[in-house]
C-alpha cells in the first residue's frame, strides 16, 4: 500500500511531548504518529465492532440460533 505524506499542525506542547517520546522510545516522529493512528483505528473499529453486536442481539426471532446455524452448516457438508 502506497503512503501519502501529510502536514499537521500541533500546540507546541504537543510537539515537545512527541520529539520526547520518540527520543526515548528510538523513534521516529512519523513512526509515532502512525503507531498513534493505528491504535486509535483499532480502539474505533472494536467499539464500532461492540455496539453493532449490543444493537442487534437477540434480534434472531426463529428459535435457537446455534441449532440453525448447524443444521445450516450440516447441509453445506453434505452437499
């Protein structure tokens, strides 16, 4: 995948706290930023992940879900 080089703008406070953490962890400033995006995709996507499954539980009506699913898949085998 191709990278896209981009500019933001940070408080110096923020700038300084960055060149420190990549100083003391031995990496670079962009390397920190991608780390920082990567673990904020995650954390974003799980919670996205979660509240789907609490918004949509038990919206199954048609009895045991489990035993559906089996029988379901048990015909795929079969075939």
């Amino acid at each position: 995948m191709g990278s896209k080089r981009t500019i933001i703008t940070l408080s110096e406070e923020d700038k300084m706290w960055l060149e420190g953490y990549s100083k003391a962890f031995n990496l670079s400033v962009a390397e920190v930023i991608r780390q920082g995006i990567k673990r904020l995709r995650e954390t974003h996507e799980s919670e996205a992940y979660h509240k789907l499954v609490e918004n949509t539980r038990g919206i199954w009506k048609e009895g045991d879900g489990l035993k559906y699913q089996m029988d379901i898949r048990s015909e795929w085998e079969s075939q």
